[in-house]
C-alpha cells in the first residue's frame, strides 16, 4: 500500500483495509510519510510500515503539489525497491492525488495488478476548495483520473453516489468496487465500563478540521446557546487548517471556557472512550460540489456506539441515513444547528430513538461484511498476478 498520508494517524480507511488482509493471511508493506518522532521502520498490528524522509506540505496549491510530486518520485523508487525484493502480487495505492497510483508503474509493468483507492474525487475536491480556479486546471485534475482510473486494474470507491459520477466519467462499471467508510465493530464499541460522563451536555467532533466541514459553525452554534444550555460543551479533536481560526473564533464569541480545541491526532484505538464521553455527535458540513458527495467515517463511528448525531442535510448522508436515525439542520446555517441542538437537549428520548433506529444503518453496512468483500477482490486480483520464471 501507499498512502500520502502519515500512518496510523492519518486515515483510519487505510489501517481498516491494511488490518483486513493481514488478518487475511497477506503479508502488508505500507508506504508513506514520516513526521518529527516517528520511526522510519515498523510493525504496527501486522502492517510492516515504511515511512519516507518527508512531510506533508499543504501550505498552499503550488506547494501541495510539489509535495505530491516529491511523494511520487520517492515513493516510486521505494515501492520499486522492495518489489525486486520481495515481489509483491498487488499494489494498493490510496488517492489524493490519483496520479499517486503511476508510482507503481514498474511492478504494473512486471505483471503486478494495481488498485487505486479513491477516497475523494479529486475533481469535486479541487472544486470545493477553490471555487474559482482556473478551467485550464480543473481539465488537467479530469484528465488525471481518467488516465489514473485506467492504469488501476480496480478502482475503489467509498459510496454508490460516486460509483455513479465515475461511470459516468467513462470508468467500466465492473471495474468500480464501494468500500464504505463504515466504523470496524472491533475498535467503535462502547468501553466496559463505560467512562463517566461529566455534567452539563457534551457535544464531540473528530476528524479533519478545515473550512468546509463547518467547525466555525459549531462554536457560533455553541455561542448562540450559552443561555439555553447550562454546562454545555464542544470538544473539536483533530488538525487542520482551520484550528488557528477556530482559536480566534472562540476568544471573540466568549467560549473559550465552553469549547475545547484538542488539535492533535489519536489512534482509532482511543477514539471509542473519548466519544462514549459525549452526549451528541456533530457533522457539522457545509454544503458544496465536494462534501455533497461525502459519507463521513465519523458518523458511522458514532452510529454503531449508539451515539445519537447532528449532521448537515447534504447528498450523500441524505441518501444513506433517514431522520429517523439522525437529526438533520440546514447545511451552513449555524442558527439551524443551534436550534436542532436545542431541541435534542429538551428531548432524551428523541435522543435514544435517533441512536436506537442508527442501529439499523450499522446492521445493514458493517465492516464484517463489507471488509471481507474487499479482501475478496484484492484476493482475487493478487490470483492473477504474473508469477517471475
């Protein structure tokens, strides 16, 4: 696997999937990058960690893509460097960016199957970040999908709603793989015994903070209702871009005291005891060309530990979860969160009902089922690799 993204901290699809076919019987190499502290070699529950001499760059466009293209180059030659040494029989490489995948272009060319891993569709990414960028660029992002999806032998999506924009790009239907980013029943479970829950009302979000995931929203929502709810709170964990404007933000609000900004990662492992802590889980989203696609791991994490959610009424967590299992409010209106809030704090048994009827989305999209149909396609990809005479 390849991954530009730091391991296991960055994204917890890749640890899911790597643990997967380890469990499977693979044996797994993971290539990414390394920050200050880490090891530059390691076993990290079964996955034999490679970890290159550089750091992820997402100052700005220009420089994002000189660090893509560093990570390419190094990447290539070290993925290349361990296949005439150990051979391996398929080669998973994880988006952004989708050219990431031609760093396997020596074992593809040796008969190795290749698997590109789209996490987000870098078209839609792009779009939604920079709203006004040049065309010439967002038909450059288009045609590198296009050539990446056609150098990958399967290409992995993570809903049916981008499965549909891919074909529609010209990606074969039978080549397209859905992996959800559903939460793994094994770690996002309730703790025994379960932590004890301060006093006052607890809100939580985890994950990428920037611009377009709305946390600014979230502390205005917080501020709004400091008079309405005694002892309410909001932990944000995670890093992003967004972290020093959430900082200024909660000083010029007045909820410094009511809002705590943990920026720092923690392994999936820890994330079950600090969620079970909250009263209300948050995907506060805005709405654009890009989270209108979006499936949030988060939200299934909070699901399948009985966590009752807020969430933002885009798309795609429209298509998958009812409001009988979540309470939507109106994307990028912090007073329409706040007010949803409000209601599901006047309401505990509302509560109960939207975690108990969640339920029913883990039932029916679980990592059990889900992992083992990829392992299944990986499997049977690594069947057809060119054995070496």
């Amino acid at each position: 696997m390849v991954v530009y993204s730091y391991y296991p901290l960055g994204e917890t699809r890749v640890q899911r999937e790597a643990e997967a076919l380890v469990e499977a019987g693979f044996e797994v190499d993971l290539i990414c990058p390394r920050q200050t502290g880490e090891r530059r070699r390691e076993s990290y529950h079964g996955v034999t960690v490679h970890r290159l001499p550089m750091e992820i760059r997402k100052a700005s466009l220009l420089d994002q893509l000189l660090g893509y293209l560093l990570f390419l180059a190094v990447s290539g030659a070290q993925l290349t460097r361990l296949h005439l040494r150990r051979r391996y029989h398929s080669i998973q490489v994880h988006n952004l960016p989708d050219f990431l995948v031609f760093c396997a272009l020596v074992p593809k060319l040796m008969g190795v199957p290749v698997v590109l891993d789209l996490h987000d569709l870098m078209p839609e990414f792009f779009a939604g970040r920079f709203e006004n960028g040049p065309r010439w660029l967002r038909h450059l992002i288009r045609l590198q999908e296009r050539v990446a999806c056609g150098f990958g032998d399967l290409v992995i999506t993570v809903s049916d709603h981008w499965r549909d924009v891919l074909v529609e790009r010209g990606v074969a239907p039978d080549k397209i793989l859905v992996v959800m980013n559903v939460a793994d029943e094994r770690i996002f479970r309730i703790p025994d015994p379960p932590p004890t829950r301060g006093e006052g009302f607890s809100l939580i979000y985890h994950g990428t903070v920037t611009h377009r995931y709305g946390l600014d929203l979230a502390v205005s929502a917080v501020a709004l209702l400091r008079q309405e709810i005694p002892g309410l709170r909001l932990t944000i964990l995670g890093k992003g871009d967004q972290m020093e404007e959430l900082c200024s933000l909660t000083k010029q609000l007045g909820v410094g005291d009511m809002v705590e900004l943990r920026n720092e990662l923690v392994p999936a492992e820890c994330l079950p005891d600090i969620i079970a802590r909250a009263d209300l889980g948050i995907v506060p989203y805005r709405s654009d060309v890009f989270t209108d696609g979006l499936l949030p791991t988060k939200l299934m994490e909070y699901a399948v530990m009985g966590l009752p959610c807020v969430a933002a009424a885009t798309t795609a967590i429209d298509a998958y979860f009812r409001d009988t299992m979540i309470a939507f409010f109106t994307p990028g209106d912090a007073r329409s969160l706040a007010d949803t809030i409000l209601e599901l704090h006047r309401d505990p048994d509302r509560r109960w009902r939207l975690a108990e009827q969640a339920r029913v989305f883990t039932s029916r999209h679980n990592w059990q089922e889900i992992g083992a149909e990829y392992v299944a396609e990986v499997t049977k990809l690594a069947r057809k690799a060119v054995q070496p005479v």
